[in-house]
C-alpha cells in the first residue's frame, strides 16, 4: 500500500480529514523549503504538496506566479526539488509528498528518468496540471508502475465522463479545483462544493481533497465537512511572503489553527456550514 | 476545409501531428475545449457558415489579395524571380484578420458575447478588437507590459476600437506571458467567453482551426500563380513566429509535388548568441500552452527568454503542424538574423515602393538569399505577411532616428 493510501485510511479510522498545505519549492528562498515543510508536518499536515516552479505557470493566479519566479530566480530546479524530497526524507519516513507543476520539466528531464528519480528521493505523488489523462496514458502507467501515485484535477466543468477518465488514469485521490479559476481567487462556494463531492467520490472511488479559494479555518471547516481533503496553496504562501524572518513559525501557527478547526469536526464540534 | 485530394490529413482525431500537437491543459478547460471543437466542426460542414466566411473575406477584408512580381529586386539578385503574396493589403495590415473573423463567427454561434486575446507586436491584438468592433463583443487584450511600451501606437488603435488592454506584468512581460495571462482569464471566465488565439498554436482544435482560416492563403496563391505565370511556385516561402501565415500558405501546397516550402525564423543577434527566436532551428521538444512542440528553453525545461526585432517573431514556441513539417522534412526552416531582415526591409522599399513589416522581413531576407543561388527561371513565392506602418519606429530607432 502506497504512503497516501496508508494516510487516508489511518484518518478514515479515525474520522478525521487530511490537511494538505502546498508550498513552491525553493520559495522564499531553497534553503528555507526543508524547514517548512517540517514546520507544515509540525502544524498538521498530513500530506505536503511540494509546487516545482515553472517559468509559464498558466493555471496560476499571482500570489504563485510570484512565488514560482522568485524561486527560479534563485535557481531552483527540479533536480534540486527533489534533492530537498530527499533531505525531508532523512528525518521523515511517512508523510507523503506530492510533486504539483506543469509538463515541462518532467519532459525536459524525460518522463522514465523522472519517476525513477522521483520514487528514489521519496516522492509519493504527482500532479501534472497540464497532462490531462488523455495527454498521460503512458506517462500514468509509468508513474504507477514507478511507485508514484499520478493524482488528477477536476474541475466545476467537469461532467461525468470526465469522472471515469480520472478514476481510470489516477490513484492515491482526487484534487477537486473548487472553482473557475486560477490558484489563489476567492470565489469559494461552499455550497456548489457540498453538491458536488458526493456524486464525485462515489464515480471515481478514491479520496476526494478539495483545493482553490480555501483561505482561513472557518473554509476549511466548512470544506471539511463534505471532503475527505482539504488543500491550501496560496494562502500559506502569502503568509510566508508577508513574514520575512518568521517564516517558519507564522507558517507551523498557521497550520495548527486549520488543523485544530479540521478536528472539531471528528469530535462533532465543527459549526455546521 | 480539409483538402480531399492528398493524403496529408493531419492532426488525428485527437488533435495530434505524429507526436506533436495535442491537448495539454488544465482540467478547467477540457469541457470548454469539447465544447469548441464540436461548435468548430459544425461550422466546418455549414455551408451557410462558408458563405459568411467568404463574403466577409472579400468585402470586409479586400481578398483575395493580388501576387505582385517583384521585377526590380529580382532582376537586381539576378537569379530566381521573386513574387509576393499581398497580405499586407488586407484590412488592418496583416494575414492576422482572416483568423480572427473565422473565430469570431465561431464564437457568435457558440453565444459568446466576449472575446479575448493575446498580442505581440499587437497586430492580432488589433484584428481581434477590429473584429469584435464588426460584431458588437466585448473585447479584453493581453499585452505583455514591455510590449505595450515598444508598441504605444497599437495600443492606441486597440484602444480606439473599444478593446480594453491589459499589460501582464508576470514573466518576461512579453507575448509568452500575455498568451498565459490570455488562459487565466479563460479558465475563470469559461462560460461566456471565447479566448481568440492569434496563430497555429494552443491546444486542439486551435492549431487546425487557426490553419484552416489561413489556408485561404494559399488557396488563392494555387490558382493565380498559373494564371499568372502558367505553373506553381518552385519554393514557397514563409516567416515563421507561431506560424499562422506560413501555415496558411504551406498548407494547400503540402499536397502539391515539387513545391518545396520554407519556414523562416528569427535568428536575433545570431543563433549562436543565444538571444534569438528559432524554436525549430535551435530548439528541443517539449508542452507549452497547451502543446507539445519545439521550445526553446533551458536544460531543466524552463521556457527561456527571446529576441527579435520583430515582436511578431519573438516567440519560444511554435505550431505543432510545423514540428511535424520539419521532422518529416516536407518542409524546410532556417533563420535570418536582425541585420538581415532590417536589409531587406530597405530594400523592398526602395526597390518596390512596399514597406514590408519586420515579420515578413525575414521571409524576404531568406528569399535575397536563394534567389542569387537559382536559374532566372526559377519561381520563389514570398507570403508578404503584413505591411510596416506599425514598425516605423522601431526602424527609425535603429537607424538613429526619433520622431
Ligand atoms: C505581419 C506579421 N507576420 C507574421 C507574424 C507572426 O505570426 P505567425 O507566425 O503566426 O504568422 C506576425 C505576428 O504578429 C505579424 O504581425
């Protein structure tokens, strides 16, 4: 059983939700990326998605196109994307990382490189925002048969066919993009979310986290209740670019107060949505 | 708008030119991508739908668009004769409009009331606002901050014809990044908008739709180069940035034996200087902006900044129908440098009273090249892509002028 599969059913047992924070590696700076991701483990995460910059991110919003050039700017790459995997790895045997990025770089390094590499650093998963399932046969299988979990979008647009087209390329679980739009809007609606992740988890069969627009703990909570994962990208990056010098620790407080709002709801304490 | 008669049929059903092409976007937009491929094929076999094309083509745009025989020029290179294609004669200055036109009537039958776009230099910027000032849509352009700055007068046209334009600070504030500005927008605004792409690149079905529109290029060169000289071209000869006009000479002759095309890129500084714009000539494979293509880009597969003094040019991608051109070697691509191009922009004007833009410039750099090289019987077709009127600066600045 894959490191993600063994989290969500530990938490499942527990009848607790998956927090899952994003940071861009290599941002504020590379050698501050292994002390937050030990300070997002340290606050609650229960998977990290790590972001792999990329020079053309077009599905995100600025907050993250901010993050991603200043990364770059600083020389972070994938290679050393998964050298900073690897170091995490020394001190930590089991929280997942989930790679997110754009196709580029894993084509430029070859996708059969990439995965070995990847797996061999300790990397769990990968989500390529450009590599729809139909762009990915092989790519999937490769990742599969690597070790890595390939993990998918779906989107407010998607229909039902597009359901079966995730659940057939994809494990480890579903990222529901909770809205039109780019990564960091806040259009957030709880309800259209609330109607949707049923019908969804029930067609693709696999865990279904929920990302885009999830802000504080009172979203958080609200998304909670209806998702088995709830993921927060720009929120944390913003609160890293606005703390230069606290980085860490804003972030690990951060964590642990959506944390603490996630498990009021396993003790029935969440306000109802 | 298929050509039935060759066997070329390309892209597959998926959108793929062998490995190139395809669809590689955000899962947001796979629906609004179905959705536009459907609504495209509709149009395709409408014969209502062609009609409105062709007449817009010739009373809004002026096609078709003459083939002018530069005597003087060829008769000084003393080898092959040189023809061109009038592009620039068209309405608005450039091939761009016959791409916008056919997207615009698509989008009106999809009931979408607004348009957006990505511009460059700004010409497609100015077709599409053009088009949707035709139409009544409301029209959003991205421009990358630093060409808003190179292109003050372009901007000012846009701004006359009721488009909104939005300088896009991220990246390298240049057409790449205006293109991904162009998707965001799309992405949050799926539903009632529809993203106007400016050449054969993107995701299917855009690349084919895109060289369908522009086909009607070489569609009209077919049949007036025997009328006017009693055979087809021995070369065929196009700049290439996205690709759009060379794509929509190329295409109808790609069937056509004995024609041999030649795609020119922006060589810059020199292609050894590293500051130039030749996807094809200098680039590795690789997925951008929804395809998979030649990119010039770093060795961890960052996508790396370009030049050209032609902004039309100054693109890190291109086509994918042009990627699988050049490794099935049905067609040729070289580059030209700046020097080059600014050379044989004096030269059109002087010698044939055209002022050439920068873009089309290289094509015609490319053809003084080989013209010299061939008989005086021989035949080079030059897609002269857009007139220069929105480079007077850019020339002046570099001879030392300012106005
Ligand atoms: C006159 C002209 N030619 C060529 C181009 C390059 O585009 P494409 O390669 O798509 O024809 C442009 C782009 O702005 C242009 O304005």
């Amino acid at each position: 059983m894959s490191r993600i599969q063994t989290v969500f059913q530990r938490l499942q047992a527990d009848g607790r939700k998956a927090l899952i924070p994003f940071v861009t590696a290599g941002f504020p700076a590379p050698e501050l990326t292994l002390p937050l991701m030990n300070a997002l483990v340290e606050g609650g995460a229960d998977i990290v998605e790590l972001g792999v910059p990329f020079s053309d991110p077009m599905a995100d919003g600025p907050t993250i196109q901010r993050a991603s050039e200043r990364a770059l700017a600083q020389g972070m790459s994938l290679r050393k994307v998964l050298e900073t995997v690897r170091a995490f790895r020394a001190t930590n045997a089991d929280t997942p990382v989930v790679l997110m990025g754009y196709a580029n770089p894993i084509e430029a390094m070859g996708q059969e490189r990439f995965v070995a590499a990847a797996h061999e650093a300790g990397v769990d998963g990968v989500l390529v925002v450009d590599y729809p399932p139909e762009e990915c046969v092989s790519f999937a299988a490769t990742a599969k048969a690597g070790g890595l979990d390939p993990i998918f979008l779906l989107a407010p647009t998607s229909g039902e066919q597009r359901f079966a087209d995730v659940a057939r390329a994809g494990s480890g679980y579903i990222y529901y993009v909770s809205l039109k739009g780019v990564t960091g809007s806040a259009k957030l609606d709880v309800d259209e979310v609330a109607r949707r992740i049923p019908e969804i988890r029930a067609a693709v069969g696999m865990p279904v986290g929920v990302g885009f627009g999830i802000r504080d703990a009172d979203s958080a909570q609200r998304i909670g209740a209806v998702a088995d994962a709830v993921v927060i990208g720009s929120r944390i990056i913003e609160e890293i670019e606005t703390n230069p010098g606290e980085e860490v620790a804003r972030v690990r407080d951060f964590m642990r107060s959506i944390r603490a709002a996630l498990d009021a709801l396993a003790a029935g304490k969440g306000a109802q949505a | 708008m298929q050509m039935a008669d060759t066997p070329y049929q390309f892209p597959d059903a998926s959108g793929h030119f062998g490995p190139y092409g395809g669809i590689f976007v955000a899962e947001t937009l796979m629906p609004a991508l179905a959705e536009l491929r459907e609504a495209y094929a509709a149009c395709q076999n409408d014969p209502e739908f062609i009609a409105e094309f062709e007449y817009e083509l010739k009373h809004y745009v002026g096609r078709p668009s003459p083939i002018y025989h530069a005597r003087r020029w060829s008769e000084i290179l003393g080898g092959a004769q040189i023809y061109l294609k009038r592009e620039d004669l068209n309405h608005t200055g450039a091939h761009k409009v016959n791409n916008c036109i056919g997207q615009a009537m698509v989008a009106r039958r999809m009931g979408k009331p607004r348009v957006i776009a990505e511009t460059g230099a700004g010409q497609h910027g100015v077709a599409t606002a053009t088009v949707a000032a035709r139409y009544g849509m409301e029209c959003v352009v991205y421009m990358g901050s630093e060409d808003v700055k190179r292109q003050a007068a372009n901007v000012y046209r846009m701004k006359l014809l009721g488009a909104t334009v939005v300088p896009v600070e991220s990246g390298s504030k240049t057409l790449k990044d205006a293109l991904n500005e162009a998707m965001r927008d799309w992405v949050t605004n799926v539903a009632d908008t529809f993203y106007i792409i400016g050449t054969v690149a993107g995701p299917h079905p855009y690349p084919m739709m895109v060289r369908d529109f522009q086909s009607v290029i070489g569609k009209e060169c077919l049949e007036q180069m025997p009328d006017m000289v009693g055979r087809q071209p021995d070369y065929v000869l196009a700049c290439v940035g996205g690709g759009s006009n060379a794509m929509g000479i190329f295409h109808p002759y790609i069937g056509v034996p004995g024609v041999k095309l030649v795609g020119v890129e922006a060589a810059g500084d020199g292609l050894d200087t590293g500051r130039h714009s030749a996807s094809l000539t200098a680039g590795r494979p690789g997925v951008l902006h929804g395809n998979r293509t030649y990119l010039l880009q770093d060795e961890d597969g960052q996508i790396i900044e370009t030049h050209s003094v032609s902004a039309g040019l100054d693109y890190p991608g291109v086509g994918p129908e042009h990627a699988w051109l050049k490794d099935t070697a049905r067609a040729e691509y070289v580059g030209i440098t700046d020097a080059e191009a600014l050379e044989a922009f004096h030269k059109l004007c002087r010698l044939e009273g055209i002022i050439p833009a920068l873009e089309s410039s290289h094509a015609l750099a490319y053809a003084a090249k080989l013209a010299p090289t061939l008989p005086k019987d021989k035949i080079l077709l030059v897609n002269l892509s857009g007139r220069g009127d929105k480079d007077m600066h850019t020339v002046a600045e570099r001879s030392g002028l300012q106005f």
